[in-house]
C-alpha cells in the first residue's frame, strides 16, 4: 500500500534523490537506502512510496532489476507522481539481450563443459545478487510509458545531455557487446496517460512466478 500523505520538502525544485544508493551517495543529493549506511541521507522502503513532492531529479543504479514486475511498476508511477513536469528519471540497470548474447552459446559445436558453464552463468545473471526481474531496451521503454512517462532516451554510461545526470554511474562495468550495451540506461520525463501493457502475457507471467 502507498502512503497516502506526503510531506513537502521546502526545497521544492531543487530536491534530488539517490534511490538504492548503497554506500556510493552522491553529494547534493538526497542519499537513500533502506539500511542505515554511512551517506544515507534518509532510510526508506521505497515499495511504501517516496514521501516528497516537486523533485527535479531521480537517479537509482542497478535498482530496478531488485524488485518484482509488479513492485518495479509501482516504483515507476511513484516516481512519476513525485518528479515535476519537467523532472527526469535516470535509470541504470542490466540489458537481458547483452546477457543473452554473451552468457549463452548455442549449436553442435559447443563443448559440453562450456554448455554447462553456460547454463549455470545465464541463471545467475536471472537468480544472482538479488535480481528478480531483468529488461530489454523495448520492456524497459514499455513500462516507463506505462508509468505515465512521456519521453525516453537511452544514454551511454556516463554521458546525459542534462549535466547534473552525467558521470553518477559507480557500478562496476562490463565489456560491451558490438552496437549492444551491457547495461541500459534510460531518461525518462515528460507525462503521458499511461499506456497499459500487453494484458495476457503479463499476467500469465506474474501467475507463473507466483506458483510455488
């Protein structure tokens, strides 16, 4: 359930939060995590909602792949309703196509001892530190818009067009796949009437992981 009161903060257009930020804060920006670590400015669950208002600036670094579908749409709209018209939302998190292509080999001439190798490094990319749910570039563009974003661009890590976004990636980097990054980072702002995503997948997939 999201908290249905907010508080304001007084700095109202200039408020930027860090979510997941682990030990890495970020200075002049709100710092949150949900453990007291040293650099976090406020301990929050962020599945109970963002207690601010009037945000210019979201940034979380590999986040988004720790919540479940469903928790990570919440996460998106709430980001959506905290951010102003023109507030921008930064995300970094791992693209499953270049974890396909470069975890998974396929065909005759595979050697058994690198299918398994294989096998056992793709699960870990889905099961490992945490991950419950791993995007595309067009997934990730879909539930943003389903969120109520307006406009998506994916940037490279490092880089923004906006210069108080550039350079807050700490996450450790990966090589890149030709034309393909390891990991995908989006902008996200504007507002849109969100738009629902594919109905019968979705929830066939929800039941499916909610079997046990």
């Amino acid at each position: 359930m999201w908290l249905s009161k907010r508080k304001t903060s007084s700095r109202a257009t200039t408020v930027r939060l860090h979510i997941g930020c682990g030990q890495e804060s970020i200075p002049g920006w709100i710092n949150v995590d949900n453990r007291a670590l040293p650099g976090v400015d406020r301990v929050l669950d962020v599945r109970e909602g963002l207690p601010f208002e009037n945000v210019a600036a979201i940034y979380a670094e590999h986040f988004l792949e720790h919540l479940p579908i469903e928790n990570g749409l919440a996460f998106l709209r709430e980001c959506r309703r905290v951010l102003t018209p023109a507030g921008v939302l930064r995300l970094s998190t791992p693209n499953l196509d270049w974890v396909y292509l470069t975890h998974y080999r396929m065909g005759p001439k595979v050697a058994p001892e690198t299918a398994m190798t294989d096998c056992l490094q793709l699960n870990r990319a889905f099961h490992g530190w945490g991950h419950q749910f791993l995007y595309n570039r067009t997934m990730l563009q879909a539930v943003l818009e389903a969120s109520g974003f307006g406009q998506v661009r994916f940037e490279r890590y490092g880089e923004s067009g906006l210069e108080a976004l550039r350079g807050l990636e700490r996450h450790r980097t990966w090589e890149d796949a030709p034309d393909l990054p390891h990991v995908l980072i989006a902008e996200a702002s504007g507002e849109i009437p969100p738009r629902p995503l594919p109905e019968a997948p979705l929830r066939e997939f929800l039941e499916a992981v909610h079997t046990r």
